[in-house]
C-alpha cells in the first residue's frame, strides 16, 4: 500500500521492525545488537526535591523501535537504588542503552507540525542523556507534501528525516548500520569474540 492513510501506525511499525530484524540476523551485528519496538528509554534527568529528599528524577518515554545491546542493559532496581531515580511510572525490569532510534509515523493527511517538534523536543532531551544515540524520524509517506522548508524548521532534533519509507528503507538501515559500525569501532559495541578467544574465556 503506498497510501499512508491506509495503514496503521500499528502495522507500519511491525513492518519496520520485520525489515530491521531481517537486515541486523544478516549482518555482523547479529547476536549483539536488537531491535525492539515500544521501548521505554531514559528521556531525561532533572534535580529536584521529592518529598523533603533532594534527588534525581528521571522521565522515560517510549520509543516506536530501539536499536540496543541487550548485554548492555541494567537492572531497574540497581540503577534506581545507585542513582537514587524516582520513576514511578516505569514497569521494565530492565534499562536498555538505545543506540539508534526510528520513530514512525505514517505521515497521513492527519501529520501536522506539532508532531515534529513534539518529537524533535523528545530526540533532543534523549540525547542529552545518550549523546551516541541516533534519532530518525521515519514516514511511511509524505501525504500532505510537507516541504524541505518545514523539515527543516521543525526536525532539528532528529539526526536524519526520511519521508518514504519505500523508497528509503534501505538508505535508513544504511545509515544506522554506518552509525553501528562508528559505535563498534569506538567501542561503545563489544567487537565480535572470536573461537579461540572463546576456549580462553571458558578455560578460566
């Protein structure tokens, strides 16, 4: 279907995902990089005074998909219990780390500009939290024939804009592989172990 009118968010998601997940089992990210959809992820830290306790309140906000390593990620009760974070409307058991994040939109004839800058606001107050994160801002299409001008007065948060996705998907995993890659090599993602690094490990 190439009217995004005729699609669910639900259902563009699930297609993203399915697209991602084929993409990441046939690179040299399978094994140690997931993609998963309506991930909570760490939005923002704020100081504040919670009931007479001077302490770090923390906000969430759940993303559409989330790149991340699964090996990297924390227990909610440590990391509340360390830091001493007030989320109380988070239910994880875990924390993910995102390393890439696509929020989806199916860019209807309901899209309007709020949308952007709601999210762009989101992908800036991530990031200042996970500076290495990618954010996109994915459409599924361009309906209303939104102009460069308008992106570009209202997506300055977001890394990279694409408006078709079937037309871009393959230029969008490009880039959140070339931004993978960028991560690995500057070790924010453990490099592959090799079989004889393995029989070492297990040895000890």
């Amino acid at each position: 279907m190439a009217d995004g009118d005729q699609v669910t968010e639900e259902a563009f998601s699930q297609e993203v995902l399915a697209f991602f997940r084929l993409r990441l089992a046939k690179s040299r990210f399978a094994g140690r990089v997931e993609a998963a959809e309506k991930v909570k992820v760490l939005k923002d830290l704020t100081v504040g005074n919670v009931d007479g306790t001077w302490r770090l309140v923390a906000g969430v906000q759940q993303q559409d998909v989330v790149f991340y390593c699964p090996t990297d990620s924390f227990d909610y009760r440590d990391f509340k219990s360390k830091a001493m974070l007030d989320i109380k409307k988070y239910r994880g058991r875990r924390i993910h780390v995102p390393l890439a994040i696509c929020e989806l939109k199916t860019g209807d004839k309901n899209m309007n500009t709020h949308v952007m800058i709601t999210y762009s606001s989101i992908a800036e107050q991530l990031k200042t939290v996970f500076p290495h994160c990618q954010y996109h801002f994915v459409m599924r299409t361009n309906a209303r024939s939104f102009t460069q001008e308008t992106f570009l007065r209202h997506c300055k948060g977001f890394n990279r804009v694409f408006t078709e996705w079937s037309r871009d998907r393959d230029e969008v995993w490009f880039t959140i592989r070339q931004h993978l890659e960028w991560l690995e090599r500057n070790g924010m993602i453990s490099k592959p172990v090799g079989r004889g690094e393995r029989r070492v490990a297990s040895a000890g």
